[in-house]
C-alpha cells in the first residue's frame, strides 16, 4: 500500500495541493518537462516488464491468491540466473502466504541494503473492470493489471535489477537481500512481522527500500521525488455514554446522545500541539523552496524558534499539512439508541487518532479525556499502536537519492515525507532497521488508481523506476573492497 505516493497523491504535495477548502492558494510549481524516452527499452526494461507480466498474472490476493506461487516463480528465476541455493529461500508460516528471501553477497565490507516489496494485492474483481486485472495489457502507453503500482512493479524491477547486476559481474560492497513478502494489505502477520520475529537473521541490515514514496507528475511536468522516512501510527478509542433510559414521551435533559453529541462537538474545536521531527521538518523547509507567496512564507515562519500561530493556522487549512504537523483524532463511526421511542440507554462513537511516530498513547488518551470534559464519557483504546521512530535522514543515503534523481530528471528536488497512513516500513523502524520509501515511478497525480478499478503503469515511468533504482543501489553499493 503505497500511502505517502498513492493515497496522498491527489492532495499534490508541496503547493499543489486541492482542498475543498475555497481558502487555500493553488499553486503551480515550476519544473522541467519529462524527460524524453526516444531510445528502445533496455535489455534490463525488457526484463522487467517480463517478470512484471509474470507478477501480475499469478492473483496473489488475500481470498483466493498465494504469495507463495509468486515467490516460488521469482526464486526459479533468481536460480537460473545463477543464484546459490542456499542464497535463495521461500518461508512462511502458511502454505499460500510465502515470502521470497534472495540474497546476492558481497565483499562484507558494509552491512546489508534490503531491498523489500510486498507480493500480496488488493482484491480485484473482473465485472467490476474494464479489462481482465489478472492479465498484463498494453494499452495507450499502459499497462494495466492489479499491483502494476501497488507493489509488484517495485518487486519486478528488484528482481530484474539483482539479476543484472550478478549477470555484470558487479560485486557489491555489502550484501544486497530481496524480500518480496505477504500480508502487507491485509495487515496480517505471515509476512514482514513473521521473518523479523523468527527469521530475523535472513533481512537484517543497515536500512532498507520500500514503497511509501515516488514522484509526481502534473500537465506532463515531472514535480518532485518524494522518499518517505516516517509514518503515523494507527490508534483507535471507542467512546462511550451509559443511561438507564427510558421513554421518550418524558425525557429529561441527562441523554446519553446529548453527552456523546457535546463531548464530540469540544473534539471538533481542537488541535493537538504541532510537533515537527527530522522529517517534517526537512518536508517543510525543502518545499517552502520550490513554494511561493503566503504559502512559502508560512511554512519558514513554522520553522521559526517560535512559530507564528497565525501560519500554523493557514497551513492546517490543508488536512495533509495538518496531518504532518500534529496528532489527529476524528469521529468514524456513531452507534446509539435502541428503538424510537425509547431514550438511549447507550451513545457510542469510533475516534480513529494518527499519532506522530514518537507520540505517547497515553498522553493521547488521556488529552482525548481533558478535551471531552465529560465524565459520563468513557474512553477506551480499541488497539496497540505499532510505533517505530522515523528514520534518519542519512546522508549518504539522501545524497544518492539526489544524485541519481538528478541525473535522470535534471531539477526536481528531493523531498522527505511522513506517511500519514502505514507501510510495511513501519515493521522494520520498530524493529531498529531505517527504512525509505522511494521508487522513483512517477504518476499523474489526478490518476491514482491503486487499490482501484483499472489499476495501471505508464511503460516510460515504469523503465524509468527499474533504471532508477538500479543507480540507486549501485551507488549506495558500489565502494572498497575488503
């Protein structure tokens, strides 16, 4: 699930955001054309595009797929291309649920680089399409089928990329490991969480890759690459009002629906403090860069010693900058009452809170009390939030980032970003692994169809992410020999 690219991407960071909100500027960044693509794929674009049609057309979804075929398919191919057995493992604790764990070894000199994607995708029924999801197509500068950007053609361009560097004879400085895992969209633990917590050995490394971030392209102008290196943390409470009730032809002013309803209306009046971390904050100061106006201008007075209450407000006029400055908790589901003409004798409402990565649950809850200023009101958590720091914003990483960015789209910047939603990315922070979101495939930012109808990939941007992360890697790999 990519959430900081697909789910964000028709806010259109850094400017270019669209709110219903009549009071936050459009702004238009200016940056270079897409580069042209005249020349014929590559031997490593063809490759991929081959293993993509391999991906896409073994259904890998939670009700009737297996991750565990997808898996078994790269690792015949990853063994005939000359992998070591024993360097190349499919696992799992449930039969359709594998994981693929390859591993192309280097010098030793530096620890590992995990290259991690997920296999599993959403579900995606044939009626509910215009073309068959389980079938590659080219159509139109296309391609089309479930996973072409939700992940498998990250997964595809890992594959093909380690494959081409062992078929060079490249000797990595460090070890570069794929894991291509399960359950990323069902949040169950046969993937990720399962190989940390019994494999651990097999995926540790200094930092990984993964989905979370990407570019954005808008009127055909390549905007920005975004790398994700931190997200908020999922927190649900049910909260809740008891009565004895009664009939409602008498009815006096203690109403478990007036409560539930006052408490609820305070919530709708407040704000948790704004707290910027590493990420956010280089989000910020590297947009108020390419950003111009007011809008600029409030994103340098929130960088401030003391912020300008009066910019905090106009930024948190747009929910995606809001989200990145502070925690947010809002009302998702109301229950109450249990026949017409009777008084409820129970009021409840579901409050799903983000937190920031190193928010306190308990401050959360207990500011979700004090805010409420109901006694009648019980508020109780609903789950354990899965926090994990952000991660570093590493220098060696963030240059290589840069580098190779600006060598294929000449003057689009970098930007560090917060998911507001989850990756798998999360699992490897909590466990002390530094993981970054970056794929370097840019989409149109008003055509995001992941997790959709008629899910697809442009063929340059696809070839473009697989050369992408090939300099990547490189780069971050390539170095002394021990």
């Amino acid at each position: 699930m990519r959430i900081a690219l697909r789910t964000v991407a028709a806010l259109l960071f850094a400017g270019v955001f669209i709110c219903a909100c009549p009071l936050v500027p459009l702004v238009l960044l200016r940056a270079p054309e897409a580069p042209a693509r005249a020349q014929a794929p590559s031997a490593g674009d063809r490759l991929a595009r081959d293993i993509l049609k391999e991906l896409i057309e073994i259904n890998t979804t939670d009700s009737s797929g297996s991750t565990t075929q997808a898996a078994e398919a790269m690792a015949a191919r990853l063994r005939d291309a000359g992998f070591p057995a024993e360097d190349v493992e499919v696992l799992g604790p449930n039969p359709r649920k594998g994981n693929l764990v390859a591993r192309l070894r280097g010098t030793g000199a530096r620890r590992p680089i995990l290259l991690l994607a997920h296999s599993d995708v959403v579900e995606a029924r044939r009626e509910d399409w215009s073309v068959d999801p389980f079938v590659l197509l080219e159509k139109d500068g296309y391609l089309y089928g479930r996973g072409t950007t939700d992940m498998k053609d990250q997964a595809a361009s890992w594959i093909a990329n380690v494959i081409l560097y062992r078929q060079e004879g490249f000797k990595p400085n460090r070890d570069l490991i794929v894991a291509l895992t399960a359950d990323e969209e069902t949040g169950d633990s046969n993937g990720v969480q399962w190989l940390l917590a019994i494999h651990r050995d097999l995926i540790d490394a200094e930092y990984a890759f993964n989905e979370g971030g990407g570019g954005l392209i808008e009127n055909g102008r390549y905007l920005q690459n975004n790398v994700q290196a931190a997200e908020k943390v999922y927190l649900s409470f049910r909260l809740e009002v008891k009565n004895a009730g009664g009939h409602s032809s008498v009815p006096p002013r203690d109403n478990a629906i007036y409560h539930l309803a006052r408490g609820l209306a305070r919530l709708a009046d407040f704000d948790f403090p704004v707290r910027l971390n590493e990420v956010t904050r280089a989000f910020f100061e590297r947009t108020a860069r390419i950003e111009t106006g007011q809008m600029a201008a409030d994103m340098r007075a929130l960088l401030a010693a003391s912020p300008d209450a009066a910019a905090i407000a106009r930024l948190s006029r747009s929910p995606y900058y809001n989200a990145l400055m502070r925690t947010t908790c809002v009302p998702t589901r109301l229950d109450g009452g249990h026949a017409d003409n009777a008084l409820p004798q129970t009021a409840g409402a579901l409050v799903n809170c983000r937190l920031l990565p190193d928010e306190s649950p308990v401050f959360v809850q207990q500011t979700l009390v004090r805010v409420l200023g109901d006694d009648q009101i019980s508020v109780t958590p609903l789950n354990k939030p899965n926090q994990g720091p952000p991660s570093p914003l590493k220098p060696d990483v963030i240059g290589a980032l840069e580098q190779v960015t600006e060598s294929m789209w000449p003057g689009v910047p970098v930007i560090p970003v917060m998911g507001t939603g989850a990756t798998d990315g999360r699992e490897l922070r909590k466990a002390g692994i530094p993981c970054y979101g970056t794929s370097g495939l840019f989409e149109d930012v008003d055509d995001n169809r992941a997790h959709g109808r008629d899910e697809r990939v442009g063929i340059k941007q696809f070839y473009e992410e697989r050369e992408y992360l090939y300099r990547l890697i490189k780069t971050l790999a390539s170095g002394p020999r021990s």
